[in-house]
C-alpha cells in the first residue's frame, strides 16, 4: 500500500477493499470514500507479546486499523514524515515514530540488549529511547516521523556510520549496533561537556537520521 507524499509532512495512502493498515491514534487528517478507523488493542500483528513488550518499554503508543476503500491523508504534530519501502528485510524503530504502515508487515518487538549486549542497554537509558524498539518485516511501505527532515544513510560492510543517538530514526538490514563514548566530544562542538555517546552501526543495510536532537 504505497504513500503519496503530498508535502514534507503530510502524505496520502490508498485503503484498498480486503486489505488494512495501521495508524497512530490521532494522524488522520482527512479522507474521501468509506473508510473505517478502528481503535486497535491488540498492537498490531504482534499479539499480546508484542504489546506487552512495548508497555514494559513504556512504548504502549495506541494504534488504529484503517480499513474500507477509498484514501486517507496522514500527519501528526507537524513532523516531518519519510516514508520507507520494505522489500523483505525488517525496520527497527522506536513505537512513537510511526504514523502509518501496511496491515501486510510483520509487527513486533526486540529487547536492544540483544544487539550490543549491556551497551545496547545503556543506549536505551541514555538516549531516553525504550529497551524494547519495535520490528517490521516483510514486503510494504512505512511512514515514520521525523524533527526537521530525515536523510538516509547507506551502510556497508568495512564502513561502520556513527550517529547522535538522539538524532536516530531507525534502521533496516543486517545491522548490528553498539554504543560508544567519546570523552570530550561535546566539548569539542559546543554542545555541553563530559562523555558523549556515539551510536555506531556497522553491516549492510540503511540508518536514517534526522535534521535534530530532539525528540517526539
């Protein structure tokens, strides 16, 4: 169910008989046709686990299912919106960026401790980001919400990228990611002083980055 970027924070998807999407609570701006919005309490297609999982994470970000046949316009809070086409591989993102995405996506969660070990940990106290971040896999599209604008940066095997941490979206691939430090680091740009935390990805694959530090 592909998006129709109508400006930098508004987009339009086609609700097609038969098939749904999802939606967080409160982005619908307007639609043509019979279109219905269904509070949705089960988190998607991942079940109760993956409800759980991100209520543990404080992520319980309230979805709708949007069904019927006609389209539907999409913004929330004035963020900027990427959209981002799956073709099989899994996104990871926070609960709280997503504005809309195919019914068709595997939906779940991952606890970051899984990737990086005590460090992925430390990233989610640090960046104020849940240790648990949600998954989707398969083939479809996804809007997610941005400060600012978002670029995305390809990553490739032997080239790891380090990022702000406050300033990541998300990411898709075989990735891995870890936090490192860098004593000194916000010194050096002004931004305040004592240790500063680098996200660093490395693999295959694509990490998208906003134009901020701040967050939702």
């Amino acid at each position: 169910m592909p998006f129709r970027e109508i400006n930098s924070k508004m987009v339009e998807a086609q609700v097609i008989p038969g098939q749904r999407m999802f939606s967080q609570r409160g982005a619908m701006l307007a639609y043509r046709g019979d279109v219905t919005f269904t509070p949705n309490m089960a988190g998607g297609q991942g079940g109760v686990m993956s409800m759980l999982g991100r209520r543990v994470a404080g992520e319980a970000t309230p979805l709708m299912t949007v069904e019927g046949n006609g389209t539907v316009m999409f913004g929330h809070g004035g963020h900027h919106i990427q959209v981002i086409q799956l073709t099989g591989d899994t996104l990871y993102v926070e609960a709280d960026r997503l504005l809309a995405f195919d019914g068709t996506l595997q939906q779940g969660t991952m606890f970051m401790g899984s990737q990086g070990g005590v460090m992925g940990m430390v990233r989610g106290q640090v960046t104020g980001q849940g240790l648990f971040t949600t998954t989707l896999k398969g083939h479809g599209a996804v809007a997610v919400m941005a400060h600012g604008g978002v670029i995305e940066l390809p990553i490739t095997p032997g080239r790891a990228i380090h990022v702000d941490p406050q300033a990541y979206v998300a990411h898709h691939g075989d990735v891995r990611n870890k936090l490192s430090t860098a004593l000194g680091w916000r010194d050096m740009v002004g931004r305040g002083s004592g240790e500063a935390f680098q996200l660093e990805l490395s693999g295959s694959g694509a990490v998208y980055v906003q134009a901020s530090e701040e967050k939702l």
